[in-house]
C-alpha cells in the first residue's frame, strides 16, 4: 500500500501541475489580441472540455489517495499512523488541490468561452461593428 500510496501521490501532483500549466497557456493564448473570435471560442470550448476531463481524472486520483491513506492511518506501525498520532489528526487539505482548485479552473474556462461565444455571435450579427 504505501507503493500505491507514492506512485497515486505521484500521479495526482503530476496532473495538478499539468492542469495548472494547460489554463495558463489557454488563458495566454486567449487573451491574444490578433486573433479572431470564432477561433477564441472554439479554443476556449475545446480547452474547457479538455479541463473539465482533467479536473474528472485529478478528482479520482484524490479520492483514490484519501482511500489509501485511510487504510494506512489504520496499519499499526506505519509512519503515516506515527506522524498523524504525534502531529495530531488536523484533517487532510488535499481536496483543495483535488476538487476545488480543479472544479474552479474548467469553471472559469467556462464564463470565458461563454463571453467569447457571445462576442463571437454578437461580430457575425453586426459585422460592421
């Protein structure tokens, strides 16, 4: 289990930071200048389902992580037990990194792409404006 422990550990921080680097160039590129803006909104659309799959996977993976480190915590002898009975049980944070931080990313991908589909449909009304 604590293999399983690492290599979950692992695979959630390697999601997080991959989530945290895709919006960061999606916000990048989006807020380009010189692009038009049916091509800002089908970006956009495709990187907020994109996010909203990824904060799926880093929700699991947290989830997953939770389960094991419970099954630890009940392993006599563990240092996970160890450390938590000299630290004192304060509670995990992690869901903020699994869940919040996740749901809030693809969450304000989402008002983008729907103001940019709005700016988008508002130049193909009124082209001349």
């Amino acid at each position: 289990m604590s293999n399983e422990r690492q290599f979950v550990e692992n695979t959630l921080g390697l999601r997080f930071n991959f989530l945290l680097v895709f919006v960061s160039i999606i916000a990048g590129a989006a807020s380009r200048p010189d692009i038009y803006e049916v091509i800002r909104s089908l970006m956009l659309t495709f990187a907020t389902v994109i996010c909203f799959l990824l904060s799926l996977a880093i929700e699991r993976s947290s989830n997953q992580l939770d389960i094991i480190i419970e099954q630890l915590k009940n392993t006599p002898d563990h240092p996970i037990k160890i450390v938590r009975e000299k630290v004192g049980e304060s509670g995990s944070r992690r869901w903020i990194i699994g869940i919040v931080i996740p749901r809030i990313c693809w969450m304000i991908l989402l008002v983008f792409t729907a103001t940019s589909w709005s700016f988008s449909l508002y130049y193909i009304v009124n082209p001349n404006n």
